[in-house]
C-alpha cells in the first residue's frame, strides 16, 4: 500500500511545493542469466530506492540480455524520454559478451582508451584472486582481464570492490544523459555506489534534486489494516498528510512503514509518529528504523543466552549470530528434533513430553530453562512446532507452535506463547524465529507473564 | 556469462539452422509499488522463463510506473525494436491510475467499447467478493469497477481468475506487435497464462517458433573460469557449440550450466555433457539440474545424522531441515560457540582444543564424532571456523574454516577440510554450510579421507 503525495513531482499532489520536477532517471540492468530469469534482478530495486532518497526520479527499470543492440536501444529510449541520469549494472566482466563499457563509451561520443593505472591496479587484485587457485595460468586470466581496464575517454573510475572498476561517463558533447556504469554482483554495486554519487559528474547530473528524508518505524503484533486506519484516523483529526509520502509493508510478519517527505515537512511526519506511539504503544518498537535483529543485539550486551529448537532447527540461532559479535552473548544451543534429544540436550522431564505432548507450552517452557541451566546462560529460549506439511493433527496442526524465554533472577522472568501460524513450511519456520526475537526482546525489557 | 548461439537468432552463430530467427518479445511491468522497489518484480522473470520455453526470445523486461506516458513510450519503443509480442502486467485495477487496457488499445489502433457480458461476469464476481465486506456499499464498488468492461474493439478476452480480465490485442491496422494485456498479482497472472497461450491472436504472433528443450548441470569446487576454459577445448576438439544457449552462473560457490537447445540438436548438448563429465569428474554433482540440497534429501533416507556448529551456528542444521520429512534422518545438532559447550555437548576434550586451537582440523574431527556419539547418530559433522569480522590471527585469519564429516563403519569414513573462504562474515558462514553439504554427499557415496 503506498499513499500520499509524491514530493517528487510524480502526481499533482505535490505540485505546490518547492521542486516542480525532480530530475529522471533509468536504471538498466544488462546480462542474459537476469532477462531469462535464472537469476531474479536485486539491482534495479536497490537503485530506484536510493535514487529516490535523493530526490531523483526512477522513470523506469528495464532488463536488457548481453546484446549490444538492444542495450544500445534502451539507452537512446531513455535519452528520448529525458533522463538526466542513467544507471547500468552488469556486463563488466572479463568475458567477450560483457559489452556495457564499451557501449556506453560510444553512447556518450567517447573513444575507448587503455588506462595503466587500472590495468597495474586489476592486475594486483588478479594476482591476489590467483593465488587460492594454484592451478590456473596467472598469465590467461590477467590477459582476459586486460579488457576491464578500457574505459571511455575522460570517465570517472570507481575503484573495483571485486575485479570490475566502475565508471562515471558524461556525455562528451552536448546535452544528454551522464551514464554512471556499476557492476551486477549486488555487493560490489551496493559498495561502489557511494563512490559514484560522490562524482562531480554524478552531482552535475542531478542538480536541482532536493533530498528526502526518510523514516521507518516497525510494529509486530497488529495487521497491516490497522496502519490504514490509523491513517484514516489522522485525516479526521485534522493531520496535514500531504506533504508525506507514506508506504506499508509487511515483512517477515512485521509492519515496516516508511515515510518520506521534504526536509521542510518534518513537522508534518512528527506529529504523524506522535499519533502512531499514542495508537500503537504496545506493537510498535522501533521508531528509528532499527530492526529487530539490531535492537536484540544492543540488548543482550552482558547477558548470556542460549537456545533450544526444535522445529525451527537452528534457525533462531543462526539470525541471532548474524550480526558480529554475537559470540560474545550466545553461548551456544541445541537442536532438539527428538524427544531423546529434548531430554538428554536440555534436559527436559520425558514423562512432560508424555503427558502434554512435545508440542505444548510445558514442554517449550522446560526447553527454555532446561537449555539456560545446561550453558549455564542467564536467558534461555525454547521453540516446539509443527512446521509441516506433515504431522499435523485437528487438535494440533500444521502451523502450531509453542515458544518461551527464562530469565534467570528472583523471581525469574518468563514469557510463554502457543500460537498458530499461517503459511508453508518455510513461512511456520520462519516466522517463528520472528516470534522468538520479539518475545526476547520484551523479556530483556523487564516483561514476564504473570506467574512462573 | 553467456555464450553460445542462440537458437533463436540472437547472434549469427545459429543462423544456419532452420529456425532461422525466433520471434522476438517484450515484457513490459507496470506499477509505481514495483518501480519504486517496494515489491520485487516476480512477473517478468515468470514470463521470461515461459516465453523462452515456447522458443520466443524475450529482448527485454521494463518496469515503469502508473504513467500513461511512460508506458507509451515503453510500448513504441518495444515496436522499434521488432518485437512481434509484448505481454504486460498491471494496471488492470478499478482505479484511475489503472489505465494498461486503454493505453494498449491506442496502441493497437483499437477504440474502447463497453462489453455488456464481461460486464455482467466481474457484476457477478463482485457480488461474491462484497459478501465479505458487509460495510462496503455494492453499488459504488460496481460503479468503479464497470472500468474493468471498458476493452479495446475487438480484444480477445481472457476470463477474469480476480476481478480484472485479460485481453490479447492484436494491432488493427498493419504490422506490430500483439499485446497480451494481463493482471498484476503474480497468482492471477500465471493461471491464466495458459489460457492466453492459446489465443489464436497469441499463436499467429509467434508463428515460426520452435520450443526449446532445457538442461542444468551443477559443478562444485571449481571457479567459473575453468567452464570458460572447457569451452575453449570443446570448440578446439571440433564440438559443434553453434545450437547451444549456454549460460554459466555462480551460486552460493557453485557453478550452474543451464543449457537451451532445440530438440533436433540434443547431440550437441550430449557431446558437451560428455566433455564436461570427463574434464570435470571430481567437480561434477549434479546432471539433471538438482540441487546439492536435494540430493542430500535423497541420499540421507535411511540414515541419521547430528551436527554440531561452531561458526555457522545452527546454519547448516537449519538448511538441512529445510525440506519437508528431514526430522526422518536429522536427529538434532548443537550449537558450540564456547569451548565449554564444545566439551559439554560434543564430547570434544578440552586438552585437544589446547594444543591445536578451536579452530583446527583436530577440533572439527572431535566435534564430527562427538555429536554422532551423542545423538547416537550414524553420521556427524563438525564445523570450526573464523566467520568474522573479528577474531582473526595472522596464521588462523578470518575465512579459515575446518570442516569434518564422520560415519560409522569398520573402518569408520571420514572426511576432514581446512579451508580459506573469501567474502564476508555471512559469505564465509553460507559457504562453510554448503561446503560440509558437499563433504557429506561425498561421504555417503562412500568416500573418505586416507587414514582415520
């Protein structure tokens, strides 16, 4: 859902304010295994967004194969329809069909030219790539490789992340769009894209786009409705929603809401948060952004934790060592398929299992006390479901599971759910580790249930 | 990288073959939520995919926004460039900014006219949707939706599987291509793709075209040079790479070759399989397209295993139980960040982790055994290593990782590995799983290392 006015001068609801027109832009991602679908295009989301932080507007995202017409036809289509900046990803590789350079250059009436510098600077990270494959003739692959240092005449080189240099390409004469060129892999384009709005060309190219801000808040707990009518809730009260440019997701189960709006309009977004806090005191928990992998990891700083899984199977475990660093709170954990594992991993009492089943929220209660005391960790979680497809019974069905976090202390803290999830198997587990964060999470913040 | 003819006369290469030139499409996504990277485009991947397997060349994939400017020009340009079909998807909604249907009927030199049946179908269709709503009022959602009956003169209509039709819109007058007009929601859009398909108007536009057939073999261990490199001496030995689409892709390490041909020329593609298995025996593990996690899921019924993770913490337990029915052969594993949990849990001896470190082929042995012993497991795996971004030493660096598989026997298999990933902490962590996914597979097809 997405609602509001688009700043950018996409609609007329923005119209009366300051920028009339933010400047156009294109993004063309190029390479036959993204066109034909084996690999699905990260790239030209990514770059819309950024784009759009900086006022710039994404008139278009289009996927060309490793065809020099067709590449050479998108970038004079975007020529004729305005485009102040165009942006390429892929086709900077070491092989023949990797084109984008080349074609760009004559795009822009630009020569291409060796450049030295970049060919000793490829060369280096060759030789160091080299070295894992002692098999491999250095010589043919620095060769093959020679290519990637051809530029367009008077580009701006962007230093390789990988062995691919970026460029930054303003038309030689004339008006026209300036063509900043980026890797495909997503994590050499994503690092070299600071570089490349650092450019003088890159500014000259945008000039007149004023910046957004932008804000996120998340909540759990509600459906995304409820974000829509609390919208409704603002008009009625009189909130100038106009300047902003509001857009829900759900993702992972959790609601992001993401506003954008003019430096200007800041007074406009604070009193929409102050409405959303009032409303939704209990699900949201986040109001800078963060997620909650980021807040779970500030919180456990001098905790210890650790974890006893059986249906999400080392999931939750895995997402909570993401960030670096986690070693230093998780001690460790178990995966406990089995009701032998159950018992003899975190010690859980067989005749529980017995007489509530493995999935109950007695048995998840004594998975999260039992694997604490097993690492001696202060907190301990315990998650028992069933993510399906089988298995499932009409008393106890696929999507059931049962979760629960013990805090040692006097008295301890727990928190314990049973909760049904809808979805796949992969959806169940999932969202269950989700769950779990977010159970952690209150259980750090002082909650506990009633009685132990 | 892409390399070879393509069949369908994207390069000379396959202009000697009897197709000489495939028809050639454009897929055109429509929708400001998909510009902006708020939802991840799924269509034009799906319909790429489907498009190449009817031996139609899909040139481009380009998503523009709710601008009836923009998708005009998206529309002549894809004319431009000799497309004979054009599919799109979007803007087919009860609102304003839903204006596909009549902007592809200009387009078409077709005049839109009111279709009284497909009117009183979506009348019906709300009908049973309202029910749900009971505060909606019937009349004003009828009202917005009589749009959807607006259609180009002479449109094929495709039966709505929501609300919206789909249309296939020849051109009225004169050449150009024919537009198959279809609904956004990725659901909708693929059920009625058949019925789209066989249109005579979706015929007579890709006339001449021949399916392809299309095959996938895997590689792991090797980089993607050494393919490049394959092909080389394929050609040198005289192979006809002519009638072969092949297109190389890494994927979490490994190497994918999905190759496309007609079926007339298999034999080339038999002869290149030959090649592939005799210069790449060893690397070679799958010619039939699954993937190294179905295999496992294959070769792993009848047995059991337990794992115990240090730096890929519950990772490799989690991708292992991704597949339903894998609580049939994975007992469970630990989590072993401490050296204490490392002893406690996988039985490992904590003098052994004194003189050779945590992270040594020796600890990842212990642990591989251990936790079999523990689970009474037939097989075990152990994984020690330095994910990052701390923790490395100028002889233990990040990226280094040991990994050891064990299985019971007399003689008990092993297989042990100290290894160097590159790339990040989440690179080094995902690599080190299908790294021990790899060492297994080879373990119960029956391999192990020299002497235990």
């Amino acid at each position: 859902m997405s609602r509001g006015a688009d700043p950018g001068g996409r609609g007329g609801a923005g119209a009366t304010r300051a920028s009339a027109a933010a400047p156009r832009a294109g993004i063309l991602v190029t390479g036959t295994e993204v066109l034909t679908g084996i690999i699905s295009d990260r790239n030209g989301p990514w770059l819309s967004e950024r784009l759009h932080d900086l006022g710039v507007d994404t008139a278009t995202i289009q996927i060309v194969g490793d065809r020099p017409a067709d590449l050479r036809a998108a970038l004079h289509a975007m020529r004729e329809a305005g485009m102040a900046l165009i942006v390429t990803s892929g086709g900077l590789g070491p092989t023949a069909d990797d084109l984008t350079a080349e074609v760009v250059g004559q795009f822009c009436g630009r020569q291409m030219v060796l450049d030295a510098a970049l060919e000793a600077r490829i060369g280096e990270i060759l030789e160091r790539l080299t070295a894992r494959w002692p098999n491999l003739d250095p010589d043919a692959v620095r060769e093959s490789n020679r290519k990637q240092a051809l530029i367009p005449e008077g580009a701006t080189i962007l230093d390789p992340v990988g062995t691919a240099p970026g460029l930054v390409v303003p038309q030689a004469h004339g008006d026209g769009p300036t063509v900043v060129v980026l890797p495909g892999p997503p994590r050499e384009l994503q690092a070299m894209w600071e570089a490349a709005r650092a450019t003088e060309a890159f500014s000259a190219a945008i000039a007149g786009a004023t910046s957004y801000e932008r804000e996120i808040v998340r909540l759990f707990g509600i459906p995304e409705s409820e974000i829509a009518s609390t919208l409704r809730v603002a008009e009625q009260e009189g909130l100038d929603l106009d300047p902003l440019e509001i857009t829900t997701c759900l993702r992972r189960g959790e609601i992001e809401v993401a506003t954008r709006f003019f430096p200007a309009d800041r007074q406009a977004y604070d009193a929409l948060l102050d409405l959303i806090r009032r409303r939704h005191p209990e699900t949201l928990f986040s109001q800078d952004g963060s997620t909650i992998d980021d807040l779970l990891a500030g919180l456990l700083r001098g905790h210890t934790l650790a974890v006893a899984e059986s249906c999400t199977a080392g999931g939750l475990a895995s997402r909570l060592t993401d960030p670096p660093g986690a070693s230093e709170y998780l001690l460790g954990g178990a995966v406990v398929y089995s009701n032998d594992a159950k018992a003899d991993l975190a010690g859980v009492d067989p005749a529980l299992i017995e007489r509530h089943g493995a999935v109950s929220t007695e048995v998840a209660q004594a998975l999260a006390h039992g694997i604490a005391e097993r690492f001696g960790a202060e907190l301990g979680i315990g998650i028992t479901g069933i993510a399906g497809p089988g298995g499932g019974t009409a008393e106890k069905p696929v999507g059931l599971v049962c979760l629960s976090v013990w805090m040692r202390g006097e008295p301890p803290r727990t928190l314990t759910r049973r909760t049904r999830l809808p979805g796949g198997r992969a959806d169940v587990r999932d969202r269950s580790v989700t769950v779990a964060m977010h159970m952690l999470r209150r259980v750090l913040l002082g909650e506990s249930d009633a009685a132990a």
